[in-house]
C-alpha cells in the first residue's frame, strides 16, 4: 500500500502566468488549528491577540478569528510547538482544521481590487490594514481574511470550508484576471 | 429630405474622419465614429424611427437622448436598443420596431382608427370574461405586444459586477456635479463621478462655446484633482445607507457592470430633464424638444428640419432660435409664452407636420416645431433618500424638501443661477459632502473591530452653510387647450387621463397603474409631471394638491445580466470527487454539493451492499466538534432523547425539534472522549443545526462549558456498508472490528490505511452490517482508494445516493425533510420511545407533550393532535412505482388524504416499496389506500406493519 | 442594505447577518399554557416604533446579539458593548419555529450579499 500524503483541495491543473501583477498560491497544506478560551483562562493571555487582529510569532500566525477563537496557521510542526505552550485549563479547546479548510495567499498592489470584485468588504488601509483579521462573504462562501502583507506588498490569507477549495480558487483567479494573476499550485 | 449633415459644428462630438457603415430598416447607411445611431439615421433625412407600441403612429425623434420615447430600435440580435443614447458601431444592423410589416405602411396602424376602443382599461375590460376563451385572446394580443425581437440563440454576453467604499459619490456631471467632484477630491475625500451620457458637462455640451471651454476646463479639473470618472454610468438607486447601484454600461471587459457603492455622502447632481408639452398633433414627426434640436445640431451636426416654428417659455428656447438660425433652418415663427403666446395643434400627414396652429387662430407652415415649456426636476434618488419634494408653482417645478444628512442636492435639481453660480453652489457641496464623509468615516473606523485605530473624538456632522440657488419665474405650461400624447411610449393621451379620471382612478398612483401613464420605457422622466397636471386639472385641483409619484429604483433600466453579475454558484465536492468523476460516477447536485448518483446501474450496488461490500462518498454528512463539560446538557437540550449517560465510545441516534415541535434534524452523536464529542447532522441540516446550537449556548446558556466547531470539510465520510465489511475494514485498521470488540453503535478512533486520527463508528442506515469512517479529509482520496484495492477479492464496489436512497427506505429509515415538512411533529415519525418527557428541558417539549397528549392542560381524557403518521406501504402492482409526492385519496370522492414521501423498486424484495404519510385512521398494519398516479390512473398500497421492509428485527445490521 | 452596529465587528451589511425577528422571553416549557406557547412562537408586536431584536453575526463573528431598531426609520440604538453577555438579558432568541429554522435543499448555501 501506499503511504498517504496529504491531498491539496485544489486538484486542477494551472500553468503560471509570467509578470502577472497579482499572484495566487494555494498554501491549503500549512497546518491550522482553531483555539476557542473561554474568559479568564489562562489560554487568552498566553494567545494575546485581540479578535480582529493577528500576529506574526515565529513561523507561525496567530489571527483573533472571533471574540472567543483564535486561528494559529503555519507550517504544522511549528503549529504544534505554539498550541502544546498554550495552557488548557478551563473552558478551553483545540480543533486541528488543517484538513478542513483550504487556505489560499493572494498577493500584489491591487489585491484588493481583486477582492472588491468578489467581495462587499472596504478594503482600505485604513478599514483593513495589515495585520487586520475578518470573516467575509468570498464569492458567496464565508471565508477568514487575514492582511498579511508580504514585504509591503499587500497580501491576505483567504480560508474556506476545504470542500469550496477548487471553487474558491478558480473565483478568485476569474476577480483577478482583470489585473492579471498567476496560480501558484 | 428634411433633415441632413451640417457642415462641421464647433462643438461637434463625431469624429468625420472615421465613417461607419450599418444598415438602418435594411438599407445601406452610413455615420461617423461618435454619433449616436439616432443622429446617424437623422443625418441620413430619416424623420421616421419607429411607431408607437399601441396605435403604431409614426414616431420621429422628440428628446435625441437616453430619454427618447420615440426612438427604439432593434440593433442585431438586441432588442428595445435606445438609439438616442446607444453610439453607432461599425457594421451594425439597426432596425425599427413596432413596423409590421413595414415603417412606411404599418397594418397593425389600423388601431388608431379604431382607437376609441383602445381606451384605458380595454384589455382589463374586454378580455376577461369568459375567462376560458383567454389562451385564444391571448395568442392574438400577443401578436400586438410592443418591443424588438428576442434572439434565443444569441450568446451569453459577459457581465461583471464590483464593489467600492468612496467617500463621496456624485450622481451627474454637469457643471454643478463636477465642480462640487473636484471641491470634495481637493477636500480630501475618494470620489467617485457617475454621468448618465458619453460626455461630462451636461446642458453645456450642446450651449455655446463659452460652456464647452468651462465644461472642459472642469473635466480637466476634476481628473487632476483624482476624481474616478464613470462615463455612460448611470447611479440606478439609494438604499438605506447610502448603498448605491450603479451600472456602468460601457466597460472594456463587460457588457455590463453592476458597481454596488457604500458611499459616506451622495451629491444628487441629476439635471433637470426637458419636459413635453401636450396639445393635439403633439406626436407627429418634426415636433421635437429645444434641448433635442440642439443636441442635433451642437453636437452630431444634424439639420433637424428646414421652416421651424419655436414655442419658448425659457432662456433655452431662444437660444434654440439662434441655433436653428445658424444651422440653416428657417425659423418662421416664434411663438413666446412669457409673452401669452401659445400653440394649439400641428396638422399635416401621419408621417410629418406641415402647419403649426397658434392660439389666435393664425397658421404657420413649417415642418419642425421646437417646444421649450420647461423642465422636470428627476427626483429619483431624492425619493429613495425618503425626501418627498414639493411643487413650486411660480418655477413650475418640483424642488427637493429634506434629504438625510448623508445625501445633498446641487445643480438644477437644487435651484437656478448662471453657470457661475451653479459651479460655485456645486463647489460648496462638494466641500460640505467631503466634511461630513469625514465624519461618517471616523464612526466607521472607530466602530470597526478590524481597522486601523483612530484618534480623537467623532468629528460632528458639518452645518450645511451653503449659499441657496434661486429659483427663476417659470409659466406653468403643461397642456394647451387641446388634448394630445402624455406618455408617448405607452400611447396615452390626455384625453384618456381625463375619461379615466371620471371613471373614478382620480388618485396619482391609480391613474398611472390603470392607464399605464408614466409605466413605459421612460419611466416618467418626461411624462410624469403633465400626467399631475391634467389629473390636477380634471380634478380641479393644483399640481401641489394633486402630488406625484414616488420615483422608485432603478433611476434608468439596467438588464438582468448585470443585476446577476458574474455567476457566483458555489459549489462544494469531497475529496474523492476527482475519483468518481474518473469512474463514470452520474453527477447530482445536493444543496451545493456535487455527489455520485450512481456509478452505472444502481440496482446492482444495491444487490451488492446486500450480498458483499460497498462504500459510499457521505463526506457532506454535516459534522460538529463538541467539546466541554456541559456538552451533555446541550445534547439533552437539543435532542429530544436522553444523552447524560453516553459513556466513551458510545454512539447514539437522535431527533432534534424546532419549538413548534416539528422534527427539524437527525443524526448520530458519538462520545469520543471525556470531553469530545462529535455531532452528524443531516447533509442540508450541517449549518442550520449549528446555528441552532449556537443561538441556545449563547442566548438561554452562556455559562455552559460547550465549544461547538463544524468540522464537515474535515473529514471525508465514507461509509463500508455490507456483510463483508468487518472483513474489509479488518484489512486496513488496527482497531480491533470483530462483533465483540467492536459492536454496534459503538465508536473507535485509530489508523486506518496508513492515515491516523480516522474516527469509525457502526451504525446501519442502509440496514447492514457497515461502518461509518471519517478521515482526514487531505487524505481521503488515499483511503477511498486503499479500501477499494484492498476490497477488490470481496466484491467491493462503490455506490451512489440512489442506491442509498433505496437501501434506507428497504429498512424504513425516514429523510429528515423529504418524508416530514414543517407540520411533522416528533411523535408522528413513529419514534415515540425517543421522546423522553421527563427530561427538564428540550426544544420544542411542550409541543411534543400535547401531541403526546400529556402537555399542561391536558387531562386523562384529552387526545394527542390528529397529525398525519408517517408509515410504511407496499404496492400492490410490484410494477407500479408512484412518484414521490403522489397523493393517497379517498377512492370515491378523490378526498386527499395524504401523500406518497418516499417511493422506489426494492431490487432486495422485489416489491414496490415506500413511505406515506397518512391520517391516524388510515395508519393501521393492513390498511388498503388508493393512490392517485399523474396518468390519472389509480393504484393500491397496504399499510406495513413496520417502517422497515427488510430485516425488521435489525439482525444483519447487528451481525 | 442596512449596515448593522454588530458589537463586535462594527458595522456590516444586513446580508452578512440574520435577523431573528424581535426578541420575546421563553415562557417555562413545563407550565406554559398552549395560549403561552403559541404567543411565544406566533405572535410578534411588529409596532411602527422601537423593537428590541435579535440578530445573528452570521458571516462575521458568529455571536447573537439583541439590538433596538426603529421599523419606521431603521434607526439602530444601543447594541450590547462586546464584553456584554447576550444571555444575561431577559430577552431570549429561541423564537425558531420549523418554517424558521432554515430547513431544505439549500440550508447549507450563503446567502447572496446583494
């Protein structure tokens, strides 16, 4: 038998598009994990990120996803080290979504106009800086944004239900064709 | 020939050095890069451009723009194109509509000698009764309907749709739209200018050259100043919020595209639109609008005609004189109603005037009569801020009354003044519009949990200190002493209004509806106001008196395509998806999901599940983590058994009611831990049940220690179901799977293929031995495939939903939604022992209790609610499979009585099978019910005495 | 599209939530009368006025909240602050009949932000 190895979402195949302003690459096997921490653990000082906001600690990104959870995404070794830190006493709980989301980075200077297509979020600097951390209606499927800006270029995190992933992908390739854009799968 | 190509204008918007060819009524034409096809089939001495939808008068054109009731065309494959406004492409073909079976000679014109009884109503009035001859009525009537010709086989047309957050929208770049654009972008703010025409400047684009030199030195302003322009864009609607539909018809990528903006501050800047005037002959060919002469003249250099009769009331009709004047035309009389001049009637044929009759009984020759009566105020997006605007008699038009503080009105619709003071009006909005943007966008941003943090306190919305515009003298001149056209695009005359009036449709928005006054293609914009004024007449009443229409969205007609937008039609598959589309699998769309039908023949993976092995894809199977000590109270809550006693490892089924008791979800919940455990739901029910969940830890139990995660896309379900299951599953597991290790609703976690963390739990839908596997969804494709290498000696093979479908309903398992609706209450499923009313508390319990008829109020002798019961039937003509939803009736008197939910061909028992829902009475093992089939037909089915046809004591899924 | 004073998120458009409708108490399941109940599920005051209502942050942070809306004008006033416990109102949301509870084919789909 064979041994099993982890299966993007994504199973088209894309050929990349050489000095496209905007890129898409689906990064759908980084690990994930949900924390939920009840008020007064000791798992929310440890975390220490407000909702709606993340931080980069390491090689990891730790997003306050809601006013009770939190996301710590990167590579699922790294992910590990974080979450066995975090103390689980009290009402607190893990959920591993590194299999149930897909996770995709878009990325360029008018990346947001790619995600105004798709999107009725204000995007701006000043509603959505980097660092900011939403969940948003994508092309019709709740996904969590996350601004993570890659060398001052604009860049966000896009997470979805994993069954979406092939969907989603190819949304987002159709908002940025108007601008240009490579897959990177 | 009458009308025809001036030599080259000043001001003129076409480009001669770029001739285009089209054909027009299917003769060669020819016009110039920048006309509109209207200019172009004037320039070309065509006066004619279609007949009216009802009588099939001959129409020339009356405004030459957007607006223009009288100039529809066909253009390709595109019907109802608005030539007036639609630019000339090479190579078109442009056609008239409403011609049959010519422009020139129009059979169907026939009507208009008839047209006394085309009066209003005539088709409410005539065609109704009997009401069984109206498929004949209607097959004639439609051979009349109005409008172009739709081509079915025309492509798909691409559309695109946007979103965006400016600061300030202006909706109309004319003088005041642009300055107040370039004053609220030097103020700070984002903006974003939407104009309805090709050209920003509005009524200056067509004035004199002092006008075009400020309309380009304002164009040339407002794109330094970093204005985003929208050309041929029209702001259809305001919502609440200052939420905006924009449409943006000439887009290089699109069709169409439907921008959607949240604006901070609205600056309505719409113009004022040229209002008709209603006398007799006020439709025939040459009668044209002021502002209409000199588009054709100013911008496409047009001769609108030779001898021309000018009746002004305003500044815009004397200019039209000297225009006229200097284009070549004969301005044989002015007729000037400042001055008590007025005109009464136009005579001459059908297709041209020749005489225009004045109110002193004198007659002048002329074949163009140019009118200047005044202007209507385009209220729309005012109405759709809640503003209800207010007649002023003495300018003879309406004015804005109060807007929110997030909408401001400049440019005409505000006031009058020079071009001057209306650029400075325009300049001191756009400043106001940029200050309270500031204001709502602090709010914004302070209030938003994501944003960048904001300092000091909210800046206060900004006084509005602006200079008012005034307000000219005007005549109120609306209808001669003569009856004419009001709505030129539905064929309504002012004597129609008046006899509709009499008959008693003597209210605004009555009259219009029962008329169809103010309902065509120009939706009011010309139309409406002389619609007021002779309602006000024959009222006796005034304009003021009288009121007008609310003016609703949208502002211009947009198409379908662009409110679609691009297709967001999200779909969902499992990770094994790429392998059943490899295998042949048929495709069904459920809910979102894509899911294997079946594989070929589903009778046979049937037959297989029953005699070997078969897996199924059940990936969209809605899955919930639990976790939390109070995790059992929730399910007690939420479920109408028990759960506190499910020990580790255990697995329980479960109904779940709305309050109103009706059974809304099922599923098994599994305990995987101490303090894990994991939830199915139904594959519709995954987000609902959720929210359900969700809602009753939050609003009735915060203090529970619960924390519910979906995890749905998690794992890729798959379930082994057959007697050679145990054996397959024994294969590739390390779990222990023999009966005694691993018996019956019992859950185990453990590896299986290779791939850790798979959840396995032994349940039997499908009525056999089988279990249920979750696994990691990135490696369920790799699981999928091992099981089926591995099952190849056992016989395995896959099967689809409708083997499923007909494995369940073998065992009587009811479909949560397909063999209850919202009025199957919990008890009548036939799982009364799972409805445990000595529990505290659950969803919808006092319901249950009275249907159980042990709620509060019942005494001992009180009966449970007469519901239908779900059963279980056979057909007595194994032959005859029932469509679901076929009705179960009384068989003399074809009462219904109930219905077929669930019906298929039971390959294991050779038996027609199915599930009803029927009256208690009709509920006994052994009852004979009559179904009616579609043919009409009828047919018989007993009543069973258990829900399940095959295996009813469970033993092989117990095995 | 309202934009509705989540206290959580900020403002976001009405598509992003649901609306629960006005938030009425839970009568006692084990003494309530029919009379009790069925007001409880059926009957709403639906005044041209102020209504306590409920709404669910349904594309956002998934939190219920119960905020004041004017029917009339769409005025909102007075959302909970984010620290507030929605339940420790005396208001309760378990207002959802089976036509309510989103059931059918497409219960798993978003709804369209229009």
């Amino acid at each position: 038998m064979t041994s099993p190895t982890f299966q993007s979402p994504v199973t088209n195949g894309y050929s990349p598009t050489p000095g496209a302003e905007l890129t898409l690459t689906d990064q759908s096997n980084q690990g994930k994990m949900i924390v939920r921490a009840g008020a007064g653990t000791g798992a929310r000082g440890a975390l220490a990120q407000p909702f709606a906001s993340s931080r980069v600690a390491g090689s990891v990104l730790i997003a306050g996803t809601r006013p009770d959870e939190w996301m710590i995404l990167g590579p699922s070794d790294a992910v590990s080290s974080v979450v066995s830190s975090i103390p689980d006493a009290g009402h607190v709980s893990f959920v591993d979504w590194t299999h149930g989301r897909a996770m995709f980075r878009l990325t360029g200077n008018v990346a947001s106009s790619a995600l105004e297509k798709v999107c009725g979020l204000d995007w701006s600097d000043a509603m959505m800086p980097n660092g900011a951390v939403t969940s948003a209606s994508v092309a019709k499927v709740t996904c969590d944004v996350i601004r993570n800006d890659e060398d001052d270029t604009p860049s966000y995190l896009i997470l979805c239900d994993r069954s979406f992933g092939q969907y989603m992908f190819d949304a987002l390739l159709d908002a940025g064709e108007e601008f240009t854009i490579s897959a990177v799968v | 020939m009458t009308l025809r190509r001036l030599p080259q204008q000043a001001g003129e918007v076409i480009d001669r050095s770029q001739p285009l060819k089209f054909t027009w009524n299917g003769k060669p034409a020819v016009g110039y890069q920048g006309d509109t096809i209207a200019s172009a089939i004037a320039a070309g001495g065509n006066r004619i451009m279609s007949r009216s939808m009802k009588y099939h008068r001959p129409r020339g054109l009356l405004t030459a723009d957007f607006w223009d009731p009288n100039a529809f065309v066909q253009v390709d494959d595109e019907p109802n194109v608005r030539s007036g406004h639609r630019q000339l492409t090479d190579g078109i073909d442009v056609s008239p509509q409403n011609v049959w079976p010519s422009l020139d000679y129009d059979i169907k014109a026939a009507n208009q000698l008839v047209g006394r009884f085309l009066s209003p109503g005539f088709y409410y009035k005539t065609f109704i009764h009997p009401q069984k001859l109206w498929p004949a009525y209607e097959k004639v009537l439609a051979q009349f309907a109005p409008g172009g010709t739709v081509d079915y086989e025309s492509e798909m047309a691409y559309f695109d749709k946007r979103y965006t957050h400016p600061d300030v929208v202006v909706a109309g770049g004319g003088p005041a739209g642009m300055a107040a654009a370039i004053a609220a972008a030097e103020a700070g703010a984002s903006v974003l200018l939407v104009e309805h025409e090709h050209y920003l400047g509005g009524h200056l684009r067509y004035g004199t050259e002092e006008d075009r030199a400020l309309a380009n030195g304002l164009e040339v302003a407002a794109r330094a100043a970093g204005v985003e322009i929208l050309l041929d864009s029209t702001v259809t609607g305001r919502y609440e919020d200052n939420w905006l539909g924009i449409v943006q018809r000439s887009h290089p990528l699109a069709s169409e595209r439907l921008i959607k903006a949240r604006a901070k501050t609205l600056i309505v800047a719409a113009g004022l639109i040229e209002r008709p005037y209603v006398f007799e002959g006020n439709d025939r060919p040459g009668v044209m609008l002021a502002s209409a002469a000199r588009r054709l003249i100013n911008m496409y250099a047009v001769q609108p005609g030779e001898r021309a009769v000018v009746f002004t009331a305003n500044e815009s009709g004397d200019q039209t004189v000297a225009d006229l004047e200097r284009a070549g035309v004969t301005v044989a009389k002015v007729v000037d109603a400042r001055a008590g001049g007025n005109i009464v009637s136009t005579e001459g044929s059908q297709k041209a005037i020749e005489s225009v009759t004045m109110a002193d009984g004198t007659s002048v020759d002329a074949d163009l009569l140019i009118t200047a009566v005044g202007w209507t105020a385009p209220t729309s997006l005012l109405n759709m801020s809640g503003d209800r605007p207010i007649y002023d008699p003495s300018a003879a038009r309406f004015f804005p009354d109060r807007t929110p503080d997030n909408v401001l009105v400049t440019g005409g619709l505000a006031g009058d003044g020079t071009v001057d003071q209306l650029v400075e009006h325009g300049r001191e909005t756009g400043t106001l519009a940029a200050a309270r943007a500031a204001a709502v966008a602090h709010r914004l941003q302070a209030s938003t949990a994501r944003a960048t943090p904001v300092d000091g306190a909210e800046p206060a919305m900004a006084a509005d200190t602006r200079n008012p515009l005034g307000r000219d003298a005007h005549p109120e001149l609306y209808r001669s002493t003569t009856h004419g056209i009001v709505d030129y695009s539905e064929d309504v005359g002012s004597k129609d209004l008046v006899s509709a009036t009499k008959e008693g449709y003597d209210s605004v928005e009555l009259l219009k509806r029962y008329t169809t006054a103010t309902m065509g293609p120009a939706q009011g914009k010309l139309e409406t106001v002389n619609t007021v004024a002779v309602l006000a007449e024959a009222r006796g009443e005034t304009i003021a008196e009288v009121g007008t229409t609310i003016w609703r969205p949208p502002y211009a007609p947009l198409t379908l395509g662009a409110l679609a937008g691009r297709i967001f039609e999200p779909e969902r598959v499992s990770s094994v998806h790429s392998w059943h589309v490899a295998n042949g699998a048929k495709p069904i769309l459920a809910g979102q999901w894509i899911r294997p039908e079946h594989y070929g023949n589903p009778e046979a993976e049937v037959m297989n599940v029953r005699e070997n092995v078969g897996i199924i894809d059940v990936s969209p199977l809605g899955k919930l983590d639990l976790q939390g000590a109070d995790v059992p109270k929730l399910l007690n809550l939420l479920y109408t058994n028990k759960w506190s006693k499910l020990d580790v490892g255990a697995v329980r089924y479960g109904i779940m009611c709305a309050e109103d008791g009706v059974v809304m979800d099922d599923g098994v919940t599994g305990r995987l831990g101490e303090n894990r455990w994991l939830m199915t739901t139904t594959s519709s029910g995954a987000g609902s049940v959720w929210e359900w969940a969700e809602n009753w830890l939050q609003t009735a139990h915060p203090d529970w220690d619960v924390h519910i995660t979906p995890v749905t896309t998690s794992y890729t379900s798959i379930n082994i179901a057959g007697p050679k299951s145990r054996e397959l599953l024994s294969r590739l597991t390390d779990v222990p799977v023999d009966a005694d290790s691993f018996e019956y609703m019992r859950v185990r976690t453990g590896t299986v293929a290779g791939v850790a963390d798979c959840v396995m739990w032994r349940i039997g839908f499908t009525g056999e031995l089988s279990f249920e596997l979750h696994v990691p969804a990135g490696y369920g494709l790799h699981v999928w495939e091992a099981l089926m290498a591995e099952g190849a000696d056992l016989g395995i093979k896959p099967f689809g939903l409708e083997a499923q479908r007909v494995l369940r309903l073998e065992k009587g398992h009811f479909i949560v939604g397909q063999d209850t609706d919202g009025l199957t209450k919990a008890p009548t499923t036939g799982l009364q022992p799972l409805i445990k009313l000595d529990k505290d508390d659950f969803a919808g319990k006092p319901e249950l209790a009275w249907a159980m008829g042990q709620g509060v109020g019942d005494d001992e002798s009180s009966s449970a609610i007469d519901l239908p019961v779900l059963v279980s039937v056979q057909m007595t003509d194994s032959s005859i499979v029932p469509p679901e939803a076929s009705q179960i009736v009384r068989p003399k008197t074809n009462e219904i009585l109930g219905r077929i939910t669930s019906s298929r061909y039971s390959p294991t028992l050779k038996a027609s099978i199915g599930l009803a829902q029927v009256p208690p009475a009709y509920a006994a093992s052994g009852t004979q019910l009559t179904v009616l089939l579609t043919s009409g037909e009828r047919t018989t089915a007993t009543v069973q005495a258990h829900h399940a046809h095959f295996d009813p004591d469970g033993l092989r899924l117990r095995a | 599209m309202l934009l509705v004073p989540c206290p959580h998120c900020g403002p976001r458009n009405q598509s992003d939530l649901r609306l629960l409708g006005e938030a009425v108490p839970r009568p006692n399941p084990n003494t309530a009368t029919r009379k009790e109940w069925g007001d409880y599920l059926y009957l709403r005051e639906n005044p041209a006025d102020w209504v306590t209502e409920t709404w669910y942050c349904r594309v956002g942070c998934r939190q219920y909240f119960t905020v004041e809306r004017h029917q009339a004008t769409n005025e909102f006033r007075n959302p909970p602050l984010p620290g507030d416990k929605v339940g420790n109102s005396t208001y309760t949301t378990i207002t959802v009949g089976s036509s309510g509870s989103q059931r059918g084919a497409n219960a798993n789909s978003e709804e369209q932000p229009s």
